[in-house]
C-alpha cells in the first residue's frame, strides 16, 4: 500500500492502538534483511524533510503512528512539519525487524528545532510497516538544544560496525545489550541495578544538548546517576538492538518525570558502555493508559 493519499489513510488508521511490544522484540525470529530495513528509513527521513508520508511505500492494513507515546493521525504529528534532516543515525535490529533513528533538525531557521527518536516495525511476512514510534523533543523539553546536540553528536566518529571478533566478546550478546540497558534504566527504582551496569571508560552523555564528556580518557557517564532509587519505574520499554553496531536503544515512559516520553540509545564496545544518547519530552503529557 502507497501512502499517496496520506490524510484519508491517518484518518483511517488514527484511532487504533497496539498493545505492549516486549515480547516481540525479544524474540530472535524472524529475520530481516538489513539493507531492506534500511530502504524504509531512507524513505522516513526522506518523508520528515519533504513534509509528508508519500515516501512511505510499504504500509501495512494496520498502521499505527504513534508519538510521544500518543497514538495520533501520521498528518498531525512531527512528520508534516518539513523539517531538514541535519544529522542521523540508525541502528538495525535484524531479528526483530525494526529500525531506530536519532535525526537532529536544527538549520531552517522557519522551522522549530527538534530532536526525534524513530523506532519502525516491520511485519516480516511482506515486510510492511505496522509501526512508526516517535519520541520528538523540541525547545522547552528535558536540557534541550539542538545546536548543541549537533555538534556533540557530529564529533563522536567511534559510531563503527563492531568486528565479528568485537561482537562475540563477552557482553555483547543481544541478551547481554538488552540487559546493560535495562540495569541503566532501572537504577531509579532499584538500587542494585547501579552496580549492574558495564560502565566503560571512557564514556560520554548526550542528553538534550548536554553532554557529560570533554574529550578526555577519564570522560565517565556516571556522573550524576540516580541516588533516589525508590522512584516510580521506567515502564512500557520498546527495544531495537543491534549487534552490529554494539547498541540498542529503549523507549520507555518517565514515570518520575511525569510520565515523560524517553529514549535512550546506547553504545556499548567491549563489553562497557561508550556512549549514552537520551531523549526527554517534557510536554503534552496525557495519561500513561492513554499514551501505550
């Protein structure tokens, strides 16, 4: 299905909702082809700078758009903003079939700067899109600015397919990415988790437009780690992991935040964590039963 009528198909398609996907990420099958998956994110970045979701060429009967954890009309969200794609980048997750994308939009000074997060879901069948997840920050959300995270983002040039020898080194399982990035988003409700996580050093923090590193090999991504650990948990996570490229990446809900949306994509070589890039909206917050 060609998304050439974009308005009359969000119409249709605005009011379903989709239940919790942790079970399907988890799984090892089936399996996607990479540079498949990757021909739709040419085809989403391609649709954000245009304005529109004719891009889209695969789509299936039962799409959903869903954005800062709100199912919502595709033709009323961030994706009809036309905005210039500045920077991106993009993990896959073969055996899941999905796609995650960190894109940065700064450089149209008509536009408001954003910072998106896009997680795409595939069925593996015709390979057809059921689900595009959107976490999208803009001015006024969690340390948010865009000039700021261009520049950092811009200069870490370690963002590099893992070796085969790199990938099966302790740690860099697609079990053991999923379970780094659970102990670092469960530190706000359990205390052990802290000890759980395979801090590396070095390790830098980009979170909004702010970053925790200067270059240096004692930068550390510890710095300022919950000390309240009896906080509401980081629920409602949705993952992609990629092997490959030693990252994954969760979108959850905030809960501490006032149900705030979140993503949090990790780099992790090794066997330690490198890199954290995080995703805060502060905005717009409805109820977590509405939003998932």
């Amino acid at each position: 299905m060609h998304l050439r009528r974009a308005a009359t198909l969000a119409s249709a398609l605005g009011t379903q909702r989709l239940s919790p996907l942790h079970g399907r990420t988890a799984a090892v099958e089936p399996l996607c082809q990479r540079d498949a998956l990757l021909k739709t994110v040419d085809q989403y970045l391609q649709g954000l700078n245009m304005g529109l979701a004719g891009p889209l060429e695969n789509i299936a009967d039962d799409f959903v758009y869903r954005e800062n954890n709100k199912t919502m009309d595709i033709t009323t969200g961030v994706f009809f903003k036309q905005l210039p794609i500045d920077f991106n980048r993009t993990i896959v997750d073969e055996p899941a079939c999905a796609t995650f994308t960190e894109s940065i939009h700064v450089s149209d000074p008509r536009r408001a700067p954003y910072v998106i997060g896009g997680q795409i879901r595939h069925h593996p069948a015709d390979m057809s899109v059921y689900l595009i997840d959107v976490v999208a920050s803009t001015t006024g959300d969690w340390l948010f600015n865009a000039s700021a995270a261009l520049g950092y983002a811009q200069q870490e040039t370690d963002w590099q397919p893992l070796t085969a020898e790199e990938q099966a080194a302790p740690g860099q399982s697609r079990a053991a990415l999923r379970a780094a990035a659970d102990a670092y988003l469960d530190m706000w409700s359990n205390a052990s988790a802290v000890a759980a996580v395979p801090w590396g050093t070095p390790c830098e923090r980009l979170e909004g437009g702010a970053y925790t590193g200067n270059g240096s090999a004692t930068d550390s991504c510890t710095l300022g780690v919950p000390t309240d650990n009896t906080q509401p948990p980081n629920s409602h996570r949705r993952y992609v992991i990629d092997v490959d490229m030693g990252s994954v990446d969760v979108f959850s809900v905030f809960e501490h935040l006032g149900n705030a949306p979140d993503s949090h994509l990790f780099r992790i070589q090794g066997g330690k964590l490198r890199h954290v890039h995080t995703i805060t909206v502060l905005s717009n917050h409805t109820n977590v039963a509405d939003r998932i």
